[in-house]
C-alpha cells in the first residue's frame, strides 16, 4: 500500500482539481477535505487487524479484503443517489450537500483503491465473490535498494508538491 499521506493527498490533489472546473462557490473547499480523508478509509482494515489480531488472524487475512473492494465506493455512490433527493437542502456552515458529501467519500476511497492497485500490491475488487486480483506492483519494478525508500519517498514528494500547490493557488504563506 502507499503510505497514509500519499492517500490522502492524492485524493485532496485530485478534488481540488475537480474544484478548479466547478464554480468554487458551488464546491467548498471542505468537499475536498472530505475527498481526502476518504482517501485513507479502505485502510480501517488495519485498525480491524490490531482487534483481530488478538484472535489469530494475520494482516493477510484481514487487509486489502472486504474495505479495498470496488463495493465500498459503490456503497457510498449508491448512498449519494439515495441522498439526491434532498439536494436542496444544507448541512451546516458550510452548505455542504448530502449527496456530494457522499461522492467525494465514494472518490477518496476509488482512488485509494487505484493507488494501492497501481503502486504496490493488487487489489481484489470484488472480494468475496472472486478472487481475481488486479494491479500493476510498480514499486516491484525498482532495484531492491529503491523499493526500500520509494514509499517515504513518494509521501515527501506529494506533501512538497501540494504545499507548492497551496502557496500557488491559496496563498498560504499569507497566513504565517
């Protein structure tokens, strides 16, 4: 798995994105801080394990199972559709939609899934109905001494580069 920061990062990076091609007052930017917090959710199976570890289970067992499946963002997609029937209605200071809070859960937790698919490991994603598994292991493809590293690597890069982001489009350094 890539590391927790890169998770969430990513998932920020790519609704902050999604920001920029809607009109920012219809997407406040805690939209893309749910995104990213979503961007760590399928990894509660290692929370689960820490419980289940007391009773014989492995880390094998429990994670990349039933929380790094395609239902997950399926279930939150589907939660959305459920929720577009009171897309009038607000929650909170912040005016967020139900619905939308529900799709950016459901893309946070997709692009965990493709990041873990894409970068380290396979994923099953439709575990427990079969066990096909999908992913490319790119980290396998670097010299041994490399793959060590290329995961702190990776989460020092995207923290740097989205605070270059901040400071290009927010200002950041405004505020210190």
């Amino acid at each position: 798995m890539s590391n927790a920061v890169f998770h969430i990062i990513f998932a920020i990076f790519i609704a902050e994105i999604i920001r920029e091609f809607i009109r920012r007052k219809k997407f406040p930017i805690m939209y893309v801080f749910i995104a990213g917090l979503a961007g760590i959710l399928p990894d509660l199976d290692v929370v689960a394990f820490w419980i289940l570890y007391f009773f014989g289970f492995t880390i094998e067992q429990v994670h990349r199972t039933f929380t790094h499946t395609l239902f997950l963002p399926m279930i939150f997609l589907i939660f959305a559709g459920i929720s577009w029937k009171f897309k009038n209605k607000s929650l909170g200071r912040h005016h967020l939609k139900l619905h939308t809070i529900f799709l950016m859960i459901a893309l946070g937790s997709f692009i965990h899934l493709i990041l873990d698919a894409i970068i380290v490991g396979n994923i099953m994603p439709f575990y427990p109905f079969f066990k096909l598994t999908v992913g490319l292991n790119l980290v396998t493809y670097l010299p041994y001494a490399l793959q060590q590293i290329a995961l702190p690597c990776s989460d020092a890069g995207i923290f740097i580069l989205w605070l270059v982001w901040l400071e290009y489009k927010h200002k950041i350094s405004d505020f210190i």
